[in-house]
C-alpha cells in the first residue's frame, strides 16, 4: 500500500501549532437537526486527539454544494450543535475560511480549542482548486490533516490543493478507511466475493467492470440482477430492468468469464404484481416463471442460501448495494439474511467484510450488522470510485 503520515508522525506535544482539519460535515438534516451524524463520530478520535495533544483546531468542511456563492442554509453553523453533542465540547464558529478574521479567532482559540470554518465551497476556488485560496487557508494552519475519505474523488483546493502548502498526514478515520481498503481490494486474501445491488446497472458499469478483473466471485442483485438476467433471455415480466444495456451485460459476464470470475444471478426470486408492503400477490418463483404482470423485488431464499454457501468458501467480502427493495417489507429479507451470514463469518474469523456506499450502510444496519462486518465506510461517491479501481485524488496528495 502506498505510504502515507499518520497522527504518530506528529510530535506527542502540538501545544502552539494550529492544525487544518477537513472532515466531512456535510450531513443530512431534518427539522434544522442533523439525522444522522455518524460522519461526526467517525472524525471524533482525530478531532478529540489533536484537541488533547494541546494543538488549535480549525475544521474545514463543505455542507451541501453553494457553487461558490454563500448562502445561509448551506453554512457549517447550522451543524455547528451536532458537532458540538456529538464532540461534548464547545466549538467557535468562524464565517470564513481563510485572511484576518480567522487569524483574529487563532488568536481568541487557545490551545486544544477547536474552530469550525464555514462552508469552504462558499468560495469559488476551493472546487477549481485554486492555488492562491488554497495558500490563503493554509496561511492559518502549521500543518494539515485530512480526515474525510468520503471527500477524497473531489480534487480541491481542501482535499487536495492544501497538501502542497502544508506537511499532510492521514487522520483515524481516513488511516482506518484507507487500511480497510486495502484488505478488501488492494492486497485481499482469496478467494474474494463482491456484492453489488441496488436500482442501476448504469450508476455502476465502471465497478462491474472493474470488479470482474478483481475477484473470483460477483453477486448481482437488486434491479441490477433483472438487466443480467433479461440480458441472459429471461422473461423478467415487468421488472426494473435496462433492457437496452443487454449488450454490455452480456459483455460484462463474458469478460468475467474470461477473467476466472463467477457472476451469480439468482434463480429463485420473489415477485409481486404491484410494489407495496406484504401485498396479496407476493410469491416466490423459479427466475424462469415470471408471469407477464409480475416484478421480481428480491432475490428468493434458495438463492440466498447457495450465496451464503459461495461466502464460507471465501476469504474477503466487498459489498456495495441491497439485493432487493430492502426499505418495502418483505423484500428486505434476502439482504437481511445474506448480511447476516457476512457478519456471522467475520466474527468467526473467516471473512474480511467491507461495505459502503449510499443504501449499503442503512441496509446493513437495518439487519443489524453494521458493527458486526470488519468495516463500514460511509462515504457515498468516494466508496464507488475506489470500487471502480480509480485513484482518489485526495488519497493520493496524502500518500504524494
Ligand atoms: C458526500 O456527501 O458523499 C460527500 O460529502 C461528497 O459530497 P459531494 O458529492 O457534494 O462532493
């Protein structure tokens, strides 16, 4: 794995520095309140750690996409109160993110204080990554951590143009994130199996693509599954399903078997005749018995079963996605179930599991497993990105 700092390549004692912390603030909110705040936890040790070693903290964030302009509803103030719960400190809020008024603030903030500087992308050269703004932010700090991975596909002047300004080091979080990853995908223990569901071939052509080359077992679900499956000739009724990427599924599965990987499709599933909870005409069907006016919403429990068996003949797991429409009962129960069995083969101590990616984290902790799997990133763009074998820019300045 290419090397990078971490918090130990700091001197034990940072009484008198300042450091520049990005982390990822940007949380989804409801009622004026953040509703999930799992970001904040996950930047906790880095933040809490560099406040005990007696360094000044400014954390540096964007919170939703301004496109360079300040609007009030997209300023890191209003997260300023679930960073604070979540910290059990007191933090002071400063309306910029570079110049003389956050110098004024270093000097109100006294050692293991902490700062939150609003939204970075207030300012148009923080998404051009624009030397000169990135000069100007890095004027306040002695040194720079990078603790949010799920920024790390955007290549700005926070996540990237900082580090020519700034020694760079890795925070907890990204240093856990990056390490995990490198078991699942970088040097993983074989045999490897992936997951990948949800609604669209299309979001994810490049991590299919990239995924086959990479292990030796690809499970398809969701409405993925029904494009591999129409692309195969199967009548899937009236299914989600791309049927004009027929042709790049069937390359998909004929590049996976060239590379030496199993694709598993499903061949149970099950179906219903509309998309509602526990409706009147759910049932579960041989793939090939799809009726005309029937959806498939899950993938059936004989197929789980075998995919269960496909995980205890291997070594790592990667999963991106459900493998039903997991939010609408009982089409959760294939992913429930398969989740399960991850995690009861990680805490045996057979499987590494790594999953992330937009519904994948609230999939897995609706089967109550998300503590249970070796690691869960919550980064959405960034986690799909790595899927798909590409560098991530702000990974890749910190390892520069
Ligand atoms: C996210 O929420 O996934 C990250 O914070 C990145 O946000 P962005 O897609 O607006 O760059």
């Amino acid at each position: 794995m290419p090397s990078f700092k971490t918090l130990d390549d700091l001197p034990a004692d940072l009484t008198g520095q300042t450091a520049l912390v990005r982390v990822d603030l940007n949380l989804p909110m409801h009622e004026g309140r953040a509703s999930d705040v799992t970001r904040v936890e996950a930047v906790k040790p880095t933040i809490l750690e560099l406040a005990d070693r007696g360094a000044k903290l400014l954390l540096l964030a964007h919170f939703g996409r301004p496109k360079g302009q300040r609007h009030s509803t997209m300023s890191t103030s209003l997260v300023q109160g679930d960073v604070e719960r979540v910290l059990d400190r007191e933090i002071m809020f400063v309306s910029e993110v570079g110049g003389p008024v956050v110098e004024q603030s270093l000097g109100i903030l006294r050692p293991g204080d902490i700062g939150l500087l609003d939204n970075v992308r207030f300012w148009p050269g923080e998404e051009a990554n624009d030397p000169e703004f990135a000069r100007a932010i890095a004027a306040n700090g002695d040194f720079y951590v990078n603790d949010a991975f799920s920024a790390a596909h955007r290549a700005h002047a926070s996540t990237e143009g900082l580090t020519h300004f700034l020694p760079s080091y890795a925070g907890r979080a990204m240093e856990a994130e990056l390490k995990a990853l490198e078991a699942a995908l970088g040097n993983p223990e074989r045999p490897v199996a992936a997951v990948v569901g949800g609604a669209k071939v299309s979001t994810k052509l490049d991590v299919l693509q990239h995924l086959v080359k990479q292990v030796q077992h690809l499970i398809i679900g969701g409405g993925m599954a029904n494009t591999f499956l129409a692309a195969r000739g199967v009548d899937v009724g009236k299914s989600l399903a791309e049927h004009d990427l027929a042709a790049t599924a069937n390359r998909i599965m004929d590049e996976a078997e060239h590379a030496g990987c199993t694709v598993h499709l499903p061949y149970d599933v099950v179906v219903a005749k509309e998309f509602a909870a526990n409706p009147a005409s759910l049932r579960t069907a041989n793939v090939h018995e799809v009726a005309a006016d029937e959806m498939i919403l899950d993938i059936g429990p004989r197929a789980v079963e075998a995919l269960g068996d496909v995980l205890k003949t291997c070594r790592t797991l990667v999963w991106n996605g459900p493998l039903g429409a997991f939010e609408t009962p009982p089409f959760d129960a294939a992913t429930v179930a398969l989740a399960r069995t991850a995690a009861a083969l990680t805490q045996e101590g057979s499987l590494t599991s790594v999953a992330g990616g937009g519904d994948t984290v609230a999939a897995l902790a609706h089967a109550g497993v998300a503590r249970d799997f070796t690691y869960v990133s919550t980064a959405g763009g960034a986690f799909l990105e790595w899927m798909e074998g590409r560098e991530l820019p702000g990974v890749a300045a910190l390892t520069r």
